[in-house]
C-alpha cells in the first residue's frame, strides 16, 4: 500500500490513536454499554412484537391488507 495515500494515512491516524488510549478505552466501554441497553433491553420493554399480536399465523398477509387498505 502506498505510505503517502489517503486510506493509508486515515487507517494509521485511527490505529495509532486507538493503540495510545488510556481514558478512552473506558469511553468506549460506556459507550457499547449504553448501545446494548438501547437497542437489545429497551426494545423488549418499549417495542412489543407488533406483528405477531394482530397476527400469530400469516403475517405476510397482513401486512399486504394494511397497506392496501391504507392506500385506497
């Protein structure tokens, strides 16, 4: 690869930073901490499975029904 690209130059800028990390290396662990109580617990508490409790057994056709009832 060469020394003097871009890509080369952006990949050494992140490599070096993350490699000298001390305080961010805690950041980091927040950070993924906070993503994962985001999107995996919150959504098991906030986002029920719409689609299987207005229907259990073809939900491919409802989802057709809606969206022809709604454009009409």
């Amino acid at each position: 690869m060469n020394k003097k690209g871009f890509l080369y130059r952006a990949f050494d800028l992140y490599y070096d930073g993350f490699r000298h990390m001390s305080l961010g290396r805690t950041l980091w662990a927040v950070i993924l901490i906070k993503l994962f109580i985001i999107f995996a617990i919150l959504k098991m508490f906030f986002f029920p499975d719409f689609l299987k409790q207005k229907a259990p057994d073809n939900e491919a056709g409802y989802v057709a029904t809606e969206l022809i009832d709604r454009a009409q």
